[in-house]
C-alpha cells in the first residue's frame, strides 16, 4: 500500500454556454445549454513516502483540479484517493492537518498584516507545539532568506517574497504532503533558485512528500526525480526523468561552426538541417545514431572549426509530447 | 476554540489598520443616530405612547444599532466574495470548520466598527436620557442571553442564505431581501410595539423578532420575568432548527463546490 493512492479518479464540470452579444445573453436567462467538461478523466497513481514528483501539463490539463481534490476541497465525480489512510474530500479537516498547500496565484496571507501574524494563526490552526513552532520559524526564515520582510505588511511586499512566506507557513506544521501548484510563477531568476534549493533540503531533511506543478521545466529539472505528465485529463506518461527523455527521444542538436564560407550541405537522411546562419550549421540528428558516431562523420564531411552537441531540453521534450497527444483523437 | 479567537483577533487587527475609515464610521454612525432620535422625538413628544416613552425609544435605537453593526459585515457577502473570486479553496485548506471560522472573522471585523460607532453615540445619548429607567441585575442578564441568542441568530440565518452562493455564485440581493424582512418582522425600523395586530402575530413566527427587538425588550423591562422563558425558548428552538439545516445544506454544498480561476 502507497503512502498516496489514486484511482480512476475523474471530475467533471458542467459548463453553461454562453451565446454571442446581448441577444445571446437575454436569451440564455431563459434557457441555458450546458456542456459536461471532463477535467480529469481516469487519473491512476501512487506515491510512495518522501518522493518528490513534478506533475505537469498544458493550462487546463487538470493539474490543479487533481491537487484539489488530493487537497480535500473537491470532491471527485467518480474514482478514489487515498492520503495516508485518510480519504481527503471527505475528511477535509483532519487531511489538513497533515498536508501544506500552496498555490502559486493566491495567497493565504493577511493582505493588510505582516507575515509573522500569519505565522500566529497557522501555529494555532495546526496547534503547533511552541518550542517546534519557534524551531521551524527560525528555519524557514532562514532557508528562505525571510528575516528583512518579515515585520512589513503583506501588501506591501513583493511577488517573489509573498511566495516565500507562502511556502514558509505551508510547511510550519510539518506537514507529511506538500503540494504545491505553481509555486515559481512569476518569480524572477535567483527567487527561483532559492525556491528549488529550498525544496530539495526541506525533502531531504524533513522527509517531506512533494508534488510540484509548473510550466518552467528547470524546476522539474532541478527538483524532481520522477514526473508525471497529463493532458487533457488523461495520464500521458508516468516515470523517471530519464525514462522520459527515453521515451519521447528525438536525438540531438549538433552545431557546426566555420572559418570561412559555408560547405555545400550534403542531403542525408541521418541528418537535418535546421538553421543556416553565415558562419554556422544546425543540424538535428536522429535518435538511431550515438553522439560520437555522429560526430566523427560530420568532421570527416564537413571539417568545421567547433563543434557542439546539445541534448535535447526538457522543455523541447515536453513540447513535442504535448503536441504528439494532440495529433492523437480525444479519446485514443 | 483557541483557533476561533486567533481568527477572531487577527481579523480585528486587520481592521485596525484602517483609522480614516473608523473616523468616517463614527461620524455616519451620530448623524444616523441623531436623525432617529429627532424623528422619535417629533413622533412621541414627551409623553408615552402605547406605554412607550422617548427614552425607551432612544435606547431601543441604541441596543437595535449597536447589534445590527455587529453584524454588519455579513457572512453572505462573505462567501459570495470567496466564491467569485476562488478564494474559498483557501479557506477549505484550513483545519478549521468553514462556519465558525466565518463567524470569528465576522466578529472580528465587526466588533471594532461597533464599539467605534457605538461608544461616541452613547456618550451623546447621556444628553437626551432622563427619566430611563435601568433594569434589574436578572433582567440584564436576561437580555445578554437573549442578545447573544439573537446575534447567534442572526448569524445563523445569513449564513445559511448565503451557502445559496455555492450553487449561484452570487447572491448580494439576499442581503437585501434579509434586510427587508427584519425590518418588517423584527422591528428594527419602527419598533414591533406599534404594529397592527396581523403583523404583530406574524412576526413571532418567524426569527426576526427574536434578533433584536426580544433583547430590547428586555432590557427595557418590557417582558416581565415569569415570562421571559417565551422568546428565549423560542430564540433557542430556531436557532437548533436552522443548525441543523445549515448542516445539511452545507453538505450538499461542499459536494457542489466549484472553485473559480484555476
């Protein structure tokens, strides 16, 4: 048995229609069509205690609609999850107790107070003992770099500091799950940086569960071992970030550079040529050949001055699956 | 319970931020509360009406304004706003029961506005009170139960209109029409003692009646002892009802639960 169990989970929404101009408006307050939107359709996983697993997908992909239901706001339309042994949306209490949220575009945070007022309530929401509470601040102001904001109002702060004490008062009960929704949008380099470093100790040294969505793949990249992909609803890939790259392989990028003019290219079915610049090549290569194959053909052809080989980014990887999935019927 | 009174401090704190605002309130709350005495005064004279007198009147305005202030920010219009914005799912997020954090925050954000208000009120009031009778220690106790019965009440029924707002997202006419029926049914206009009979025997059908004017009755010695039990009794029965339709109207609601913006 998984520390987190989910089955067949699905949610739908109903959707009411809404037709052109203010005809179409006046009409629709006498008779009003609606569309079923499935926005998580059969999601299936578990998760063992202390994985750390990046859970990405396109805007709408369901994302947040499952960490709401994980969460206990939601109650799913069919299917089942399990946290601990706890069924979250129908003990939403006592699965709070034990879980952190964040989400990345709402703040949980007293708009006209400072941070440390937060900090107040969460320890008697969660009834935090005191000298832990005192421990745990200390830490994450810390970790966190929160020590020079946090005595100023929260509206007066900035996007990126917002998100640290978010993060912080997630984590000040100790929770055993952390989701977080998001948590980089909007935040700028070194933010970010510190964010992921931030999360990697606290999963190290806590033991803390950690399921992360986002868009920016660096964080996947830099913080989670394994990931979870979904479009539309659906699972689409569930596995290690190696297998990922596995999987959805397309090879390499090889960038040829020149002294002088260009040789003539040589159409090849190994090779492509993506881009032509004046003084360089570049060229994608299949994913049937090894990198050094590839090289030592492509000096022999074409003796450029450099040479570089990229691997193909995560990003680009995700790219192409997403598309890959929408090349695919609805319901394949 | 200690989690209650930490959202109930914090959401005072908040509401201390804002000293203009409280300045203004007060101002607003003299001139309400000098254009009711005028009109009562014009109204009754010196003599008393009905076995009313101008300072019954003047503190019935008093007691019937300071519980509708706090109460004043009301609960509807909170869920309406966390559910336009998506701002409930935070709130659900917290092990906390969603109606007594709502209730702490409301009194929290209204007890400062009340005292505010009432305070500068009840200062200018000492002017126009002679001859006022103050009541009897049991009596005083009487009408802080029945006053709590009352805010508890009142509460209780906004609450539960404003659940509506899960399935139709908005719901600010409520307030409306919530304002309407007590100042129909609990007299907090033109007080429940020059109603025509009709309405006089409606309104102890429903719970208005019970929110302020009971209180005031008592505190004004109106309701003799032996029968004080009566809208205390039925203060109390309404407020078990409603309990236990709000119960399940919330259930039905969580089950509902659509959060906006992703």
């Amino acid at each position: 048995m998984s520390f987190i169990e989910v089955k067949d989970l699905c949610k739908e929404y109903r959707i009411a229609k809404s037709e052109k101009g203010i005809a179409g408006a006046v009409k629709s307050l006498f008779h009003r069509e609606y569309t079923v939107k499935e926005a998580v359709k059969n999601i299936s996983f578990s998760l063992e205690k202390g994985e750390m697993v990046g859970y990405i997908g396109p805007n709408g992909a369901g994302k947040s609609t499952t960490i709401k239901m994980l969460s206990g706001v939601l109650l799913p339309t069919s299917g089942t999850a399990k946290v601990g042994d706890i069924i979250p949306y129908e003990n939403r209490k006592e699965n709070a107790k034990r879980i952190g949220v964040v989400f990345g575009q709402r703040s949980q945070l007293y708009w006209d107070l400072p941070i440390s007022d937060t900090f107040d309530l969460y320890e008697s929401l969660y009834s935090v003992p005191k000298e832990r509470f005192r421990k745990n601040c200390d830490y994450f102001t810390e970790l966190l770099d929160m020590k020079d904001f946090l005595h100023q109002p929260v509206r007066q702060l900035s996007l990126g500091q917002k998100m640290k004490a978010n993060i912080a008062i997630a984590l000040l009960h100790d929770p055993e799950v952390l989701y977080l929704d998001e948590p980089t949008i909007g935040l700028d380099v070194t933010s970010k940086k510190v964010l992921r470093d931030a999360l990697k100790s606290i999963n190290e040294e806590k033991k803390t569960t950690i399921i992360l969505t986002t868009h920016d793949m660096d964080d996947i990249e830099a913080v989670c071992k394994r990931l979870i992909m979904i479009d539309r609803g659906q699972k689409l890939f569930d596995g290690t970030l190696r297998d990922f790259r596995e999987t959805y392989n397309d090879g390499f990028t090889i960038k040829l550079e020149f002294d002088g003019a260009l040789p003539p290219w040589q159409e090849s079915s190994s090779y492509e040529l993506l881009e032509e610049a004046e003084h360089h090549w570049l060229i994608k290569s299949g994913a049937e050949t090894t990198a050094k194959a590839a090289m030592i053909e492509l000096i022999e052809r074409y003796n450029p001055v450099n040479l570089y080989v990229q691997e193909e980014r995560i990003e680009d990887i995700v790219r192409r699956a997403y598309a890959l999935d929408r090349e695919a019927p609805e319901d394949a | 319970m200690k989690k209650y009174w930490i959202v109930f401090k914090k959401s005072l704190k908040s509401e201390l931020i804002y000293r203009w605002a409280a300045l203004w309130r007060i101002l607003g709350a003299v001139l309400e509360f000098l254009i009711q005495i005028f009109l009562w005064r014009a109204l009754l004279g010196t003599e008393a009406h009905n076995g009313v007198s101008f300072s019954d009147m003047l503190l019935y305005v008093l007691i019937n304004s300071f519980m509708m202030q706090l109460t004043h920010t009301n609960v509807a219009g909170m869920i309406e706003n966390a559910m336009i914005d998506g701002t409930v799912s935070m709130e659900l997020l917290r092990p906390i029961s969603y109606k007594g954090y709502l209730l702490s925050q409301m009194l929290g954000k209204n007890i400062y506005g009340s005292l505010t208000a009432t305070v500068p009120v009840l200062l200018l009031s000492l002017f126009f009170l002679s001859g006022a009778v103050l009541p009897d220690f049991v009596h005083i106790l009487l009408f802080f139960l029945s006053a709590i019965l009352g805010i508890a009440l009142l509460f209780e029924v906004t609450y539960l209109f404003g659940l509506t707002a899960f399935w139709l997202q908005r719901c600010w006419f409520i307030r409306f029409y919530l304002y309407g029926f007590q100042n129909i049914f609990g007299g907090t206009l033109v007080p429940i003692w020059f109603y025509p009979e009709l309405l006089k025997t409606l309104s102890y059908w429903l719970p208005f009646r019970y929110m302020t004017f009971e209180p005031i009755n008592l505190f004004l010695m109106k309701t003799q002892l032996e029968q004080a039990w009566i809208p205390i009794l039925a203060a109390f029965l309404w407020l078990v009802g409603l309990s236990i339709a709000d119960n399940l109207i919330w259930r039905a609601a969580a089950r509902k639960l659509t959060v906006n913006g992703g």
